[in-house]
C-alpha cells in the first residue's frame, strides 16, 4: 500500500516562479488524493517529469502548465500566483 499523499509544508519564495508552480502543482494533487503517477496520466506526462516540476528541478512550457492545470481543474494562471501566507 502506497503512503499517502502530504500537502507542501511551506510556503514558497514568491519571487521564484518554478517554487510556486511546484508549490502548487502538489498541493492541488494531494488535495485530490492523486500520486504522481495518475496526475502523470491524467497530464499524458511521465512521472518523473510531475516529480521533477514538484522539486522545482525543470523550466515548465507553457503547453505543460495548461496540461497540468486542465487535469487537476484549476485555471492555467492560478499555478503562477504566489500563494498568501
């Protein structure tokens, strides 16, 4: 049985776009209880890639926010916006 999924445990640098798309790339994922392996699926991503974007390790393309965001049912933009403390 897999762990289940835990939310970010910060914030992140608001100033640093790849910390708040990961921020909230998982933050929307746990919320909907997925692993990374099914929002890859979801994205047609692979799952190494949902893991590196969640590390802030890869410069995501606008055509992979869109995907990410289209599967986990928010706005494109909403992935960018640094959240509130």
């Amino acid at each position: 049985m897999s762990a289940k999924p835990t939310p970010p445990t910060q914030l992140p640098d608001a100033s640093n776009v790849r910390d708040v798309l990961a921020y909230w790339v998982r933050l929307k994922r746990v919320e909907k209880g997925w692993s990374q392996e099914r929002l890859a699926m979801e994205c047609e991503l692979d799952r190494t890639y949902v893991s590196a974007v969640e590390r802030s390790r890869w410069n995501v393309s606008l055509s992979n926010i869109e995907r990410l965001a289209l599967a986990l049912g928010v706005e494109p933009w909403s992935l960018l916006y640094p959240p509130r403390p």
